[in-house]
C-alpha cells in the first residue's frame, strides 16, 4: 500500500515541476503555495506571515483569565501618563460633563394601543413634567441619599461609572432598597444606587470558569446573566481581608421584576460576558510612548544640569613648574580669584567670566530631543487618539496648526462616536437606572396616569422612554454655525429641540426663560429684539420706486 501524497492544481491535476528550479513565479514552490493559500492571509511560509500565528478562542478565554492584568496595566497608564489621562477627561467632559438631565418621553401612542386608556399627547408633557421635576428632587438630593454610601450625586454615579467602563471596560451599578432611609431618615425615596468596582465580579473563591459561571456572571443555557458574584470588598482591600474573600450573590432581576444589577460594557464579539477598556488596543504604544517622553526629558535635564566649563592650553604640571611648586601656584590662583571678585566683568548687569589669557569658555550641547521627535510623538499620539475615538487636537491640546475646516472635519467625527458613547451608556446604564427609580415613583401615586393605564412593569418600555442631555457640542465659528441652525429650523430640517439638545440646552427651558425676558422687556418699556416678536422698522431714507409698465 503506497503512502505517495500527489498535490494537484485547483482542476484537480496533478502538479508538475518545471524545468527551472527556482523560485520564480512558475516554481513548483509557487505552485504550491498558491494552492494552499488562496488567500495571503492564510499564508505561513512567508517571512511576514510565518511567525504570526495567533489561536482562534471564544470571547471570555480570551478575556478572562487576563482581565486582571490589562485593567491594571490601562489604570496604571492613565494615572501616570497625562495624555492618557487628558484623553479619558475628554471623553467624559463630553459625553456626560458635570451633569447628565434627564429629558423623559413616554410612549403614549404604545401605551394608549396596548391598554386602549386615555394616553395622548396632552398626558404625555404632562407626565414628562411631573417626571423630571421629581427626578431632578431624586438625583439631586442635597442629602446624597440616591447612593447607597451617600456621597455622590446620580450624575456624578453617572461619570464614575462611565469612567470605569471606559478604562475597565464595564460599568457596574448595584441596585438598593433603602426603605429605612424615607421619612425621618430624610430620604424621599427608598431607590438608591451604588457603584461597584467591576475588579470585585469574580468567581467565587476564584475558581476557574465554567459553562455557567464566567468571571462572576452566572448565566443559563441560553447565556443570559442570571446572577452576579460579587466580592464584598476588593480583593487587595488590607482592611477588609476577611470580606475579601466572601461573595455575595445577587440575581438580575427579582421575582417581581425589579432589576438589582446593572451590567453595562461593550460588546465586540458573541457571548461575550466581560468588557474590555478603550486602551487596550494602543496599551503597549501609550506605555512604550510614556517611556520615550521620560527618555528624552532625562538627556536634556542632565545636558542642562551640566552647563558649562572652561579649558586651558596650558599643561597643569608645566605650569606648577614654572611658577615654582603648590604653593607659589596657590598663591597665584588666590590672585587671580581675587581679582576676577573685586573687579568683575559685566555686561548689561549680568557677570562676564572673567578667564586667564589662553583659557577658553564652552558650553555644552544637546542632541535632544532628536529630530525626529516631534513627527513621531505626533504620530504615536494619533494611535491612540483614534483608538479613543477624539480628535488628536483634543488628545494633545494643541491647535495652533488647526484651520476652521479641517478642526470643524476633526471634531464633527469625534463628536459621532462620542454621541454614540453617550447614547449607549444611556442605554446600558442611565436609562435602566431611571426606570428602577420610576417604578418607586409611579407605585406611589405621585404622577399623572389615566383610567385604566397599565402597571409600571406591564409597559416598563414605554413609560421609561427617555433621551439624557449631555453637554453643549459648541461651535468651532460662533457666527455662522448658529445661522447655518437658524436656516435649518426655517426649512423644517430641524426643530429647536434639537438645536438646544445639541448645545446641552432643554428647549422648554429656553422658551420660559424667553417669556420671562420678554415680559421683563415690556415691564419696563424696552423695545423688544427681533427673537421677541419686534417688527423689523423699514428704512425710510430710500426714496420710492418709480411703478413699472406694464
């Protein structure tokens, strides 16, 4: 029995040598590639591809046994490298800033549909009304009692939790019910919310994974998160050693529906159950980045620290000689010390070293920062930027080579992503916040419902429905962006909802705060602008037009 392997073509033929042997186009060597490697992707023989040879894993063996390792890495690169960390601020300042508000709007044409109640648009800003005014009481409370450690306000919950998404890769919100807290506790409300380091999601006992449990989420045959294993402190918390070391599990949802445990990440793949941070992509450049800057800071610190110094011609042993021993030298140099200080050279009031004939001043020269520096730095800088999803100006803080278009071009692309941030986080982590918040709410009576409205938890969708109103996106020229809105709103190609959403702004907010300027205008006799209804006056200086002929 013949063990011969015969090679054939892509028709089945078999392979024949050619004359030549070498490795030129028609080789045999060639033909063989070609016919294992369609695609040069798939290609290992060459010297690009022969050494690249990474394994095909599902998404939490590939994240999970090294989540650790590179959310302690991408924490420590952020706190140390001020690029690092100026990028992350600017992710944040812009998709959430000081405050995320609230803008509710319930879906009444659902509601009405699936119930046949009364729900109309009448009912809707009435409820959208109530709802915020409530909720700005919630979130705000001077108290602090919307978190559980009652410390935070619910939008400042917002940007930590943003922040450990964006450099642990998760976010992670545990759900309370504080029933002791409302009364004489000072509460309003018994909902309150606390953040929870996502490094304290682990297996018990830090046991391996397995078909239901991975890194801490326990999920079903159909892969949805059942419960959470969480630490009850962080695992290199001295002061709480024993606690480290007891997990607590807590369900999604409890039996009545209410939800215990937000979980918000990014998903990139299928079955996915842990997040990864931002940085992760660009981490070894950032670092590699981080180094070079402390390399070239060092050289031109020590080229700086030495200065200058001066040389003689002279031979110092000829010179003792000549002079006749140490001490005739002592006593020569003490001369020259002395005059050089009673007599000093000066120049515009600043001291001219005064030198012995021969001697001569130099100083001492940099080759750092190499030339190349700038270039590179820009370039390593626009990784990262674009692994962050900002503008490079917006990384380095630098335009000062930045024209109107094309820093317009910049930040209208990194305003898509971070409008998407925001969107997402809204959905994965604010919204289902507000409506744990809602639920409460709605069961005690406080706002508007007509006869016959289902319960919170039968339309929890459609009574939850909201937008958040992040910050202003500004304008890059003051003058004509705001025409540019104004032209829009005119043909009907945008309404002043959203031109105000866009610059962090409540509409409604902006037209009372127009009607209070307006009649604070008539209250005193002032004429009012064009925005508050004036007639534009025609001139009166033209002189009329002759009519024409028919």
């Amino acid at each position: 029995m013949s063990n011969a392997i015969t090679l054939v073509d892509s028709r089945g033929e078999p392979l024949r040598a050619r004359a030549d042997t070498g490795a030129g186009p028609g080789s045999l060597a060639n033909n063989v590639g070609r016919a294992f490697f369609p695609y040069q992707a798939a290609d290992w023989q060459t010297q690009e591809m022969g050494a690249w040879l990474p394994w095909i894993r599902s998404p939490d063996a590939e994240i999970n046994q090294f989540r650790d390792r590179m959310v302690a890495r991408s924490r420590d690169q952020v706190r140390n490298d001020g690029r690092s960390s100026g990028g992350i601020t600017r992710i944040l300042d812009n998709a959430v800033g000081s405050s995320l508000r609230l803008s509710a709007a319930p879906d009444y044409r659902a509601l009405a549909e699936i119930s046949g109640a009364a729900f109309d648009n009448t009912w809707a800003n009435e409820f959208r009304r109530a709802v915020e005014a409530r909720w700005r009481l919630f979130a705000n409370d001077f108290g602090r009692y919307n978190d559980v450690s009652r410390q935070l306000t619910v939008s400042q919950q917002f940007r930590l939790a943003l922040r450990h998404k964006l450099i642990d890769g998760e976010a992670l919100v545990v759900n309370y019910w504080k029933p002791e807290r409302v009364g004489r506790g000072g509460a309003r409300y018994a909902t309150s919310y606390l953040v929870v380091d996502p490094d304290r999601l682990s297996n018990p006992n830090q046991m391996v994974d397995t078909r239901y449990m991975r890194n801490g989420v326990e999920i079903d045959d159909d892969g949805v998160p059942i419960a959470y294993h969480i630490r009850k402190a962080h695992q290199n918390d001295w002061y709480n050693s024993v606690e480290s070391m007891v997990w607590e599990r807590v369900v999604r949802e409890d039996d009545d529906g209410w939800l215990r445990v937000i979980h918000d990440f990014e998903r990139d793949r299928a079955g996915q159950n842990r997040g990864v941070g931002v940085f992760i992509p660009v981490l070894a450049h950032a670092r590699m980045l981080a180094r070079y800057y402390g390399i070239e800071l060092q050289a031109a610190a020590l080229a700086a620290s030495i200065g200058t110094y001066v040389t003689s011609p002279y031979d110092p042993n000829d010179v003792q000689e000549a002079v006749g021993g140490n001490e005739e030298l002592g006593f020569y140099q003490g001369l020259r010390k002395e005059w050089n200080d009673e007599r000093p050279a000066m120049f515009n009031g600043v001291r001219v070293p005064a030198l012995a004939p021969g001697e001569d001043i130099k100083a001492l020269t940099s080759d750092h920062p190499h030339n190349g520096f700038t270039e590179f730095v820009h370039e390593m800088q626009g990784c990262v930027a674009s692994a962050l999803g900002v503008s490079l100006e917006q990384v380095t803080q630098d335009w000062s080579k930045t024209t109107y278009t094309s820093g317009r071009s910049a930040l209208l692309e990194s305003w898509k992503t971070l409008v998407r941030r925001r969107q997402e986080f809204s959905a994965g982590t604010a919204a289902p916040m507000y409506a744990v918040w809602l639920r409460e709410a709605m069961e005690n009576g406080e706002l508007p419902l007509p006869a016959g409205a289902p319960d919170f938890i039968e339309a929890i969708t459609a009574y939850a429905a909201c937008s958040w109103l992040g910050p202003a996106r500004g304008w890059v020229d003051p003058v004509k962006e705001p025409q540019g809105s104004i032209l829009k709103m005119d043909a009907a190609l945008t309404t002043l909802k959203q031109e105000a959403a866009e610059q962090g702004l409540d509409w409604e907010e902006v037209l009372d705060q127009r009607q209070v300027e307006i009649a604070a205008f008539r209250e005193r006799d002032i004429p009012l602008p064009e925005w508050g209804g004036a007639e534009v006056a025609t001139r009166t200086d033209e002189p009329p037009q002759e009519p024409q002929a028919a």
